[in-house]
C-alpha cells in the first residue's frame, strides 16, 4: 500500500467525524438503555432520539413525527417504494410506478421486485447530461400511477435534479413523490417544502456519519405499509429496536454538514473545477461526464478514449490514490454503467469512465498530485492498445 492514501471516493462513503463519534460514544457503552423500556436508561435513550429527531426535523423543515429512522439508504428506498406502492395498491390506487433510469439499484431493483406482485413500472429517459425532462413526466402519468421516484443528484456524475419542478407535477395530480437525497446532504438544500417532496431517502455514511443508520422522511397524510412488522417502534413504520449510537451519530452529523454546507460547497467546487480543468488542458481524448453547472460541488466524472477504467483505478490504486469506476461488476462480468448509458454514452465510452468525489479532507496538493502523475498512467495505458 502507498505511504500517503488520497481518499476521492466520498460518494461511496466518507469517513465519520470525530465529534460524530464523540457524540455516538456514551450509546455505545455507558448509556445502553433500550428505548422502549421505563427505567431511567431507557428514558435516556428515548431522550437521546427524542433530540435527534428534534435536530433532522430543524434541518428538513419538517415536523418529528414525519422522520422515521432506519438501517441505511438501502432500506428507506425499499421502505419508500414497497411501503407505498402496496398501501396504494391496498386502497385500490392503481399499480404503475415511474422512475428514472439513472436511479441507485436500491430504488431500481425495489421497483423491478414489485413487479413480481402486479406493479408495472415507466423509466423515464435522461438527456446527456443525465438530467429528467419534466415533460417526460407529465407525458408518463397514467390515471393508475401511485407512485414517482426520481433522485435528487446522482452518485455516478453528480447531475441534479430539478426536484421542485418534478414534485409540483406529482402534487398537482396527487400522486406521492419519492427522492432518494443521499448524495445531497451537506451539498444541497435538504428543505422538504421547497423540494415538493413527500419523501426523502438520506444515510448517515455520506455525510461523516455512521454506517448502518439512514433516514426516511414521510410527509404526514401519506400513505405507507410497514415493512419490517414487529413492535411498535418508529411509530409502528418499522419494528425493531432503535440503533440509539447511529440515530444519534446521524443527527449529529446531518446538523455539522448543514452548518457548513455553504463553506464546503465553495471549497469543493474550487477543487473540483481545477481537477477536470486541469484533466480535461493535459488528456487528449478525455471528457467530463454529466453538466458542468448543474452539478454536485464534489463530483467530477472523467472519461478517457481508449482506456478501461478498471485498469487506470488499479494503477491509481498502486499510487496510493482511491477513485471509482463508471461501470459495475455484477456477476462477475464488468457491465457499463446504467447511468452513463442511459446519458447515451457507448459501452466502450461508459467503461473508460472515472469518478473522483472529494470531500471535507480533500486538499489543493492532493489534487495537484492527482494531476501531476495521471497523464503517465493513461500514456501507460494507451500504449498496449490499438484504437
Ligand atoms: C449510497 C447510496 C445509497 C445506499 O445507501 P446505503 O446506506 O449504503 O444503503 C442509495 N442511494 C444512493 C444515491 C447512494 O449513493
């Protein structure tokens, strides 16, 4: 392993700030009350989420009781889109489901399962700079749609969504509107009123938080079936008892990246403009996936003609730096990634993609160091092919 890590994978997950940790601590051993339970260490724990609520409502203009605490942004996805689908289905809704294609697999494969139990399902199209058209919506909506999910910035190449444009179509017609936000926090405005939402996907580990914590905020009046049934925890929305360390974990994390969301984003933007400006002067046949404005402030996704992504991260990976792959190895076989694909890129173009995110410990030096030793590898590389 290189002497000196130079971590550019915060969309995959981020390190967990130490006053995070500090905060999380005494839940983890001198307070482990259940909060369920009436003695005095139960209370504490009950008290300790009761706070954390209070701080994740502050921070999403909502009220406590819309928040529902869960394990992951997996599971607030799943909790999304089956929880409503099948209670609209309950009520005689209807059983059609529009998405977008460039979603997280935990939003895309949820829906693909429903389809197993009636549910049919629209993706709607990206142009190429991956972004939803909101009149591909409205021409998408049938009188049986019960459900819209379109993400608010996408993990691959940072496009954000026109949420609050895509929202007031779903309320017009009554329809839930879902969005998965877990790339957003600390990046974007997280205010559920402005967004239109009615809910919102958030995970503690992409913003310094704890794995294994996430969040699902549900608009009141909104209909929604358990999925995890057994006690009557979170309002009996999901069974099970509370991780009391990571509630607090993201709470505490959520109200640090709000307070310097502003600060951050300035500083990561600069950063990350000067990586694909310094790419885009130095690599022939390079090119940055996604849009150059309506972008996250952390994200620059790069492709390179004539390369294979897999073999440039290792070779990043030898020098110590961490990037991500603009494909998936799923069943072993490396497949382009639906994102880029969906944006029309070519298998070819989708696989010699790269995505670097930076974050809160990115430095201007890391960046120049990525810069100074990046046009040798894909020289290296360009060397032993033909095209
Ligand atoms: C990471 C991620 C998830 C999954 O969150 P987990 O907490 O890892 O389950 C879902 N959606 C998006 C957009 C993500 O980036």
């Amino acid at each position: 392993m290189a002497e000196r890590i130079i971590y550019l994978d915060h969309a995959a997950t981020t390190p967990l700030d130490q006053r995070v940790l500090a905060a999380m601590l005494p839940y983890l051993s001198e307070q482990p009350g259940n909060p369920s339970s009436i003695h005095q260490l139960g209370r504490a724990a009950l008290h300790a989420i009761d706070d954390a609520r209070e701080a994740v409502a502050l921070v999403l203009g909502c009220a406590r009781k819309e928040l529902i605490f869960t394990g992951g942004g997996s599971e607030s996805d799943n909790l999304a889109i089956k929880g409503v689908a099948l209670a609209q289905q309950q009520r005689g809704r209807g059983n059609h489901i529009i998405t977008s294609a460039i979603e997280h697999h935990a939003v895309l494969h949820a829906i693909e399962y429903l389809e197993q139990f009636g549910f049919t399902s629209t993706q709607l199209p990206v142009d190429a700079a991956g972004r939803v058209r909101p009149d591909d919506l409205r021409a998408a909506i049938r009188p049986e749609t019960v459900l819209v999910s379109v993400m608010y910035a996408n993990n691959e190449v940072g496009t954000i969504q026109p949420l609050g444009e895509l929202g007031a179509i779903c309320r017009e017609r009554g329809i839930p509107f879902h969005s998965d936000a877990v790339q957003a926090a600390g990046l974007l405005p997280l205010d559920v009123e402005s967004l239109n939402v009615d809910l919102l996907t958030l995970t503690g580990h992409k913003f310094y938080g704890p794995k294994g914590s996430g969040l699902l905020y549900v608009r009141h009046g909104t209909p929604l079936l358990p999925q995890i049934n057994g006690g009557g925890q979170e309002r009996r929305r999901r069974a099970g008892t509370e991780n009391v360390p990571g509630i607090v974990g993201l709470a505490t994390a959520l109200t640090l990246a709000e307070e310097q969301r502003s600060a951050t984003v300035a500083r990561l933007r600069h950063l990350r403009n000067r990586l694909i400006d310094g790419v885009l002067a130095t690599i022939p046949r390079s090119w940055l996936n996604g849009d150059r404005e309506e972008r996250l402030a952390n994200n620059a996704n790069l492709g390179f003609a004539c390369i294979e992504s897999e073999s440039l991260l290792l070779l990043l990976d030898q020098q110590g730096i961490c990037a991500s792959g603009g494909s998936a190895c799923s069943s072993g076989a490396i497949e382009p990634s639906h994102v880029l694909t969906a944006m029309g890129l070519h298998a070819e173009a989708a696989n010699g993609s790269l995505r670097f995110s930076l974050g809160r410990t990115t430095q201007a030096e890391e960046i120049e160091h990525v810069l100074a030793i990046i046009p040798a590898l894909i020289n290296r590389l360009r060397a032993v092919v033909t095209c």
